[in-house]
C-alpha cells in the first residue's frame, strides 16, 4: 500500500496505524518525503500524532549518537509549518544537550513543556535534576527530580 492509497481510506484510525507502519520501515532521504507526505493529509489532528510518535520514537533511537544533528535538521525542515512537531523536535534536542552534557540553559529547561521536564526529571544530570527539583512545573516533575537525586545519591534531599 503506497501513502496515496493511504489517503484515500475514510476511516482515520486505519490510515494512523498505516502511517505509523509507513513511517517504521523507511529511512534516509526518503523519511522526509514520507513525513512531509503524510503532513498533507486532511486530518491534521490524526497526521501529526502519526509524525510526533514517529519523530519521538526516532529520537529515542538517534540523540546519543552522531547522526541526531543531521536527522533533527532534516525533520525540523519536513515539520516547519506545524508548530507542535518543530517545538518536539527542539525539546529533543534539549533533552540530548542536558543528557550528553552539552552546553544549555536552564532558562530553557524551565520554559520546556511538561513532558520534556519529567522526561529530564528521570535522568541522571545533577544539574537539570536540581533545577527540576526545585522550580519544576509540576508537583509531579519536581517530585521525579528529586526522587532521582536520592536515588543517585546525589544530594540528601528529605
């Protein structure tokens, strides 16, 4: 099944999962073209939760090594115009700066979604963690964080 035959079924839940499947299977340069692809279709609800659960398992798979610098600038070009995947993509790349100890602000941590925070709050960076730990969003968050740093032993949070 090609993505024009994809788009041609009515039933939104089909086409999901026949994207998601699509999006599993392709790599380099035609990744692109199949995320900018499936952007086009008419459900923009349905097509970008297709493209975000395909650029967070992929960054998942991409941001401790190398090839994350090219294939986030990539995806940042096929998601240009659709502001909740390019903000995805930039929290990702936040999350690999804080995780592999590049350079960051924590100003941006702070200013980050609730998702990138708790996902940053389960890490192992002493100096997100007691960011989060004392200014996370959330009860949640800051919870998380501080959990983590009694568990590495870190600080002797109470």
């Amino acid at each position: 099944m090609n993505v024009h035959d994809i788009t041609q079924n009515p039933d939104e839940h089909v086409r999901f999962a026949a994207y998601l499947d699509k999006l599993g299977h392709v790599g380099g340069p035609d990744e692109v073209d199949l995320v900018s692809r499936v952007l086009t279709d008419l459900d923009q609800t349905m097509a970008q939760a297709a493209v975000l659960r395909h650029l967070d398992r992929r960054a998942a798979d991409f941001y401790s090594g190398p090839a994350y610098e090219g294939w986030a600038q990539s995806m940042a070009q096929a998601a240009i115009d659709h502001p909740f995947l390019a903000q995805r993509l930039r929290e990702w790349s936040l999350f690999r700066a804080v995780a592999l100890a590049l350079p960051w602000q924590p100003d941006d941590l702070l200013a980050s979604s609730n998702w990138l925070q708790l996902k940053t709050a389960a890490g192992t960076n002493t100096e997100a963690l007691t960011i989060l730990a004392e200014a996370g969003r959330t009860k949640r968050i800051r919870n998380t964080a501080r959990q983590c740093l009694v568990d590495h032993r870190v600080v002797g949070w109470s």
